[in-house]
C-alpha cells in the first residue's frame, strides 16, 4: 500500500518569513495530493491540493508543487502569521480513496 | 449545512465494553471515512465507504466494525474495546476528492 513520509516534524519560523513542508510517497498509482491544517481540538481542513497532471497550484500565500517522477510534493506558506500556526498533514491518494497521511507537521510562527 | 456531525464527543470506556460512534453528513456524499489519529502518527483509515450498504477495509481495520445503512450516516462500531483503542476518532466524507472532516469523538479505554 501507499507510504507518505514527512518532514519536518516541527517548525518554527519567526512571522514573515515562509515556511516550506516536504512529502514523499511510494505507490506511483497515486494521482490525488491534499494538504490539511488542524487546528487544535478540531479536525482536518483542506487548504490546498493537486492532482498529478498539474506541477504547481497557488492559492494566495499558499502553494503545493508536486515532481511524480521523483515522488514527492511539498507545501510552501509565504508571508507567515500566527494565524498559519498549526498541524500540517499531507496525504497521497489514488481513485480507489484509500487516503494515507503523513505524520504531521507542528508549525508554529513566531510574532 | 451542518457539514459532518459526530457523536459522541467524549466517552471512557472499560476493557472489554462495547460502543458505537455514530457520524452523519447532509452533503449528500457518497464516500465516507473512519480514521484514527493517535499522537506523531498522522491519520490512519479505519473503514471506508463507497455508498449506502457497501463498507471496506482501511489501513487499520482490526477490532472494528462499521456499517452504512444509510447513504447520510457511517456508524463506527467497537465489540470489546481495548486500551489501544484509545485514540481520537475522526469520520470525513467526500465526493470525488475532498474529504470533509467531523469534529472528532476522544475514546479513552482504561
């Protein structure tokens, strides 16, 4: 089955600044790439995503860009605010929805 | 639109007791989700669904049972709970794509 890898675990930036977040997969099948922000004591909330016929999708200070033929996908968040402090899952699906997630990412920006 | 609902959102149980977590969405989704989220090791799947009366199995299936009698509701079901159970249970649903999250229900089983 699928494997997501993540990386960092933890990230501290000081507000301003950007903040990158990196994910690996392993089943080439997988064409679906959402990244979610969890808020304390609430669930996952997609921010952004992309499928596997597309190399880069922004959306304001948000961007994903994707290499399937190395495998992996990353987030970058420009322009940091307290507000963007949270957990940062990614995950890798194929059609069959069988979604698999990395571990997370602690981000937390400094004001 | 509530979006998705669940309940309940807290519960303790002892080893060996039995529950039901019970998830509805009015998005009219066809697909829907249990995972599990236990600390530094993301989400897993659980159980998934592809419409009313189908279920299949996820990542972690082992110790659970679910059921999608209707197309509006996905129940989670525990026979006899374990300590490792105790996680934080999240249910999503989602079209093609994007899954939408619940809440999520804190198991704890001592």
């Amino acid at each position: 089955g699928e494997n997501v890898e993540q990386h960092p675990s933890t990230l501290s930036v000081q507000e301003g600044d950007s903040a990158v977040i990196k994910c690996t997969y392993s089943d080439s099948a997988s064409n679906y790439f959402p990244w979610y922000k969890q808020e304390l004591g609430k669930g996952p909330q997609l921010i952004i995503d992309i499928r596997s016929n597309v190399g880069e999708k922004k959306d304001q200070r948000i961007a994903v860009t994707l290499n399937k033929t190395a495998k992996h996908f990353s987030l970058h968040i420009t322009e940091t605010q307290p507000e963007d402090s949270a957990v940062y899952f990614c995950a890798a699906s194929a059609l069959d929805n069988d979604m698999r997630f990395g571990a997370g990412t602690r981000l937390t920006v400094k004001p | 639109n509530a979006g998705v609902t669940q309940t309940p959102k807290f519960r303790v149980l002892k080893t060996g007791q039995s529950m039901t977590l019970l998830c509805a969405q009015d998005m009219n989704h066809e697909y829907m989700y249990w995972y599990r989220q236990d600390p530094g090791m993301g989400l897993r799947l659980i159980h998934y669904s592809v419409g009313e009366g189908t279920t299949a199995k996820g990542e972690v299936p082992d110790g659970y049972n679910v059921s999608r009698l209707k197309k509006q509701n996905f129940l989670l079901g525990l026979e006899s709970a374990a300590p490792s159970q105790t996680s934080v249970y999240f249910c999503a649903s989602s079209g093609l794509y994007e899954q939408y999250f619940g809440p999520g229900t804190r198991l704890t089983v001592t």
